[in-house]
C-alpha cells in the first residue's frame, strides 16, 4: 500500500490552506498590536511635550488669539519637531480656552491630540484614536 503526499488530497489542500492561512492571521494581528502600541507611546511623548512647551507661552498671546494663532501654532510645531505628528492648527471654540490640534500615528493607527490653553501655565490635553 503506497502512502500519498499530504497535498495530494483535497482534505490534504484543505489543511495546508488553513495552517498558512491561520499563521497568517496571527502575525497580522501581532503586527497590528505592535503599531497600535506605538502609535499611543508616540501620543503620550507628544501630549507630554505640548503640555511643557505650551504651558511657557504667555497669557497675553493666549488672550490675543486669533492675531496669534501663527505665535502659538509655531510654539506647538517647535515641541512635536522631534516626533511623527503634525500641527494641524489652532481654534478657539465660544471664546473657550484656545485648542490646538495635532494628529499623530501610522497607516490605520491615528491619534487626535488636542491641547486646551487655560492660561497661566495651565495645558489640558486630550487624546482620541482617531483621525482629527
């Protein structure tokens, strides 16, 4: 009686297709564990870093806001140089605190970080696993 190779049955094919498959799967969402982790270390390192360089501009340009919105997108742009994110810009909703926003993140992995300026060196910062 001869013995016949894995693949050459259906049931054989059948096997080898959902062990690839399988092994496939999980190193897809190894990966995606892995990116989602580092897109929300690169959102804490860039929340960190606006709450200590936004919390040094002064109250007058806070209160100034919109005339210096380009003064306080500026001082955000300089503390997220370093990282993967972009300022995408300054608002001050009902005459609220002024809140800049700056998106972060790779592929499907976005974060939203806004900043609130309460003024005297007081930064609120938020973030959302989202595209802003």
């Amino acid at each position: 009686m001869a013995l016949r190779g894995l693949t050459e049955t259906k049931e054989g094919r059948l096997v080898v297709i959902a062990v690839v498959a399988g092994t496939l799967m999980i190193a897809l969402a190894v990966g995606n564990l892995v990116m989602a982790g580092a897109a929300d270390a690169v959102a804490a390192d860039v929340r960190e870093r606006l709450r200590n360089e936004l919390a040094v501009v002064p109250d007058e340009v806070i209160d100034g806001y919109p005339e210096s919105a380009e003064v306080i997108e500026a001082a955000a742009a300089e503390a997220v140089q370093t990282e993967p994110a972009q300022v995408l810009g300054a608002t001050r909703p009902d005459r609220g605190p002024v809140v800049v926003t700056v998106q972060s993140g790779w592929a499907w992995h976005i974060r939203c970080i806004e900043a609130e300026l309460r003024g005297d060196a007081v930064v609120l910062t938020y973030v959302s696993a989202s595209p802003c």
